[in-house]
C-alpha cells in the first residue's frame, strides 16, 4: 500500500464549479499535513495546512479525520488560474515530506 | 518569508558529466535539507535527507557514491549527480524548514537536468 493515495484525476470542471479532492494516508504516526499545488515543470509551492479542526482559506477548506487517515480539499468557485496538480503531503516530525501524486485539475471556461 | 534557493535551474549536457546543484536557505539556518526528484507524470519521491556536518542518509534505491551530496554548512546543501547517464534526466528540487517541528518546508525553484 503507498504511503499516500490520491485519485491522479483528471478533473476537468467548468469555471465556478466545486470540487473536491480526497487523500488517505497509511502511517498512523504521521503528524502534519499539508496540500501543495505545484504548476506544470515548477516546483512544488505550500496551499495550506491541514488541520484537525478544518481550516478555510478563501476559497479553499481542508478537512483531515485522524481516525480514518483521510484528507480532503475542497474548492469552491473555481477559477482558470486553479488549473494545476494538488498534491497531498504528510509527514512525522522532523521527518521529510511524502508526496501523493498528485491529483490534475483542469478548469475551462 | 523562509526563501529556499536552487542553482542551477537548467542543466543540459554530455553523458558522462558531473554536475553539481546547489541548494542555499537566503535567511534561515537549516540544519537539515532534502533533496527529492521528479520523472515526468511522477510524484516527488525523496532521495536522501542532508544533515549538516555529517553523512546524508540516503533513500532505498538511492546510490551514494552517484548521488553525492555535501551539506557543509548551516545555510548551503550540494547534489552532485556523478557521470550523468541519460536515464538521471529528472527533474531535482531540494527542500528546507526553517522551523522547529511540524512546519511545512519550502523547496527551492528545482533544477531540470537533461543528459544528451
């Protein structure tokens, strides 16, 4: 079983659809969370962390329950710029980041 | 903001070259650096974690004696991909916290390397 599972997509949804991505992690120990997007041939850039209370961001809300080992991001009102690759991360502390691989969303107008 | 910065951002060259890629967090101290690379279509996947003043500890799969890496000081970590065949053609980003536990990293541009 991977360390981190993501549905690769792709998502392709109209402008100012919803979507939502899910993630599940197979280390219980694990201890952060995070959703990186990362852009075609650039380097990952941090979206936002995860936490066990749901955080929001905009348009964007992080969900994490520990007891089932899953993380989700949803989007609301989707833009073009959002077009990109999503990838979930966790790790232990001190640790080095494990990478899902990442889910595509393509948004059209 | 904790800026990671990576160089070079381009490499092509002959089979058979070294080539050495630098890693520098611009204003934090990082005791620890990792370096992860990407095939096309591929997730990150960690090559080897530096430690700065001793030995990096490399990922199963990962050749140390081909994938050298030195972390010599608090600020500065180096990849050096030894006698590059085409098959390291990869994309390299190195990442580093500048934080105490649990803090998200930040990587560094990446370094597109592409062996001829």
């Amino acid at each position: 079983r991977k360390e981190v599972e993501q549905d690769p997509g792709p998502f392709n949804v109209p402008e100012g659809a919803t979507v939502a991505f899910n993630c599940t992690y197979s280390n219980s120990a694990s201890q952060s969370f995070f959703w990186y997007r990362q852009d075609c041939r650039k380097e990952p850039k941090l979206l936002m962390s995860v936490y066990s209370s749901g955080n929001e961001d905009g348009r964007f809300t992080a969900q994490l329950n520990r007891a089932s080992q899953y993380i989700s991001l949803l989007i609301r009102d989707s833009k073009l710029s959002d077009s990109a690759t999503y990838l979930c991360v966790v790790n232990q502390a001190g640790t080095a980041l494990i990478f899902g691989k990442g889910t595509t969303l393509s948004v059209s107008s | 903001g904790a800026v990671v910065s990576q160089h070079p951002s381009w490499v092509i060259c002959k089979s058979g070259t070294s080539v050495k890629i630098e890693c520098r967090s611009l204003d934090f101290q990082a005791t620890t650096m990792f370096w992860y690379r990407q095939f096309p279509k591929q997730s990150l996947m960690l090559m080897a974690t530096s430690n700065e003043g001793s030995k990096a500890t490399y990922e199963q799969g990962v050749e140390k004696d081909k994938f050298l890496i030195n972390h010599a000081s608090l600020t500065l970590s180096t990849l050096t991909v030894t006698s590059a065949h085409p098959e390291d053609s990869s994309f390299y980003i190195c990442s580093a916290s500048p934080g105490q536990l649990n803090q998200p990293q930040h990587f560094g541009d990446g370094t597109r390397l592409s062996i001829l």
